[in-house]
C-alpha cells in the first residue's frame, strides 16, 4: 500500500518524514513523537530508505548544442634558439679501386709524329754581326712523318709577296699541307742578305728545306759590312703535315 501511495504522491524521503508526522499527530501518537522524533534519513532504515526511493525517470533529449565561443588570443612566439656548434668530422672514406688505364691519345696513336693535316707553330730571333752571317733554329714539338724539300719551306718578309702556300701572317702563322712557312714580324735591320732555311739533320747544313725535327735559318751581313753593324729579325712560323 506504502508503495502505491509513494506512486501517486512522488514521495521523497523529505516528504515521507513529514506525512509520518502528520499522522502520529493524527492519531495520538503525540507522545511517541516527542519521544522518537524523526530529523534524518540517517534515523531511517536503509532498507526502508530504498523502499522509499522512486525510480529514476527517463534520460531526457539531449539540448542543442551552444554557439562556439570566441578564439582565445594567440600565443607569444617563443625565442629563437642558437645556432648550434661545427659537428665532428666525419671519418675518411676508403680508397677508391685504381681506374683500367685509358688508351693512348693521338698524336702517339699515329706514330708519335704530326697527324697529317695538322699545323703546330712556334717563333725565332736571331742576330747577325758583319761582315759575318747570323744562324738560329726552329724545332718542331711533334716531328714531321717525313723530311720537306726546298720546295715547301718559305721564308716571307713583311714588303714580299705572300705565297699561296702561306695565308697566315706573323700574328697568326698558317700553312698549307706539306709545307713550312717562317714569317718576319718587322724589315730587318742592318743591310742582310737572301736568308737561307737548311735541313739541321743535314751535315754541314748540305740540303735546303726543313728535316722531321726541325730547319735552320741563316741570314748574312754583306762583306762590307763595318764590323760594329748587327742585323737583327724575329718572327714566327707555321709547319703542316702532309
């Protein structure tokens, strides 16, 4: 009956506390009120308590969800760290595996001479003192397959007529195949005679032209020349291989 009661009227212990009072007043039990006067649900029985006890009520619908609230300000940057120091130095790698040997570049593939149709060039000074003749040599860095004759050697001077054979100057010393051209960069000085390019392999300077390694060049001060006069010429020159 308690339990039907409590249905209907939503008892809480609060209010079971004060409906046992009400009827102990009721009722005349006055006196046993003064004397057990109920204050707590600690007075009560648990067991009571429990059997008082409503239960829980449905979970209800889950309220809309709030507005977001505003972005809270940023954070200070924090201070750059410093730099740090060198790191040790790394251990030295192993050796590498020796290379095969190449093969062997020209001009050695063709000989060890001047590959044909190919030019080298170098420059020569000389003095002549009279009356006496002046000599000087040229010598070729790369030897020439082959000897050239008096017909393949010119010597230019600055007023001459310039040769077929040699289109260079003495700026830029050219030759045509098979031929040895020795250019004069300025006049002689002094009264020299016709120069003369000789073979340095020939003895006692017997052939005319340019030998495999190099020539020879003579130039001369005529007989009467005083002995105090010098003869002075300098150029360059340009040899191609046949």
């Amino acid at each position: 009956m308690l339990t039907k009661l409590r249905t209907r009227l939503r008892l809480t212990p609060s209010t079971m506390i004060a409906s046992l009072a009400l009827v102990f007043a009721m009722t005349g039990g006055a006196y046993a009120a003064s004397k057990v006067l109920i204050t707590s649900t600690k007075q009560i029985s648990p067991k009571v308590l429990k059997s008082l006890q409503g239960k829980a009520g449905a979970k209800g619908a889950t309220g809309a969800t709030g507005s977001a609230g505003p972005a809270g300000p940023a954070g200070l940057a924090g201070a750059s760290g410093k730099d740090g120091g060198p790191g040790a130095e790394g251990k030295q790698g192993t050796q590498g595996v020796e290379g095969k040997p190449g093969a062997e570049g020209s001009p050695w593939t063709a000989g060890g001479t001047l590959p044909s149709k190919k030019t080298e060039t170098g420059s020569w000074s000389l003095q002549a003192h009279g009356p006496g003749r002046g000599v000087t040599s040229i010598g070729f860095t790369l030897p020439l397959a082959s000897a050239l004759d008096e017909k393949h050697v010119f010597f230019i001077e600055p007023e001459g007529e310039e040769p077929v054979n040699c289109p260079g100057t003495p700026e830029d010393p050219r030759a045509v195949a098979g031929v040895l051209c020795v250019y004069t960069a300025a006049p002689f000085t002094g009264a020299l005679s016709e120069p003369l390019i000789k073979d340095s392999s020939k003895l006692f300077f017997a052939g005319d032209g340019a030998g495999k390694t190099g020539a020879l060049i003579f130039l001369s001060l005529p007989e009467t020349a005083e002995a105090t006069e010098v003869g002075t010429a300098y150029g360059t020159w340009a040899v191609t291989a046949p």
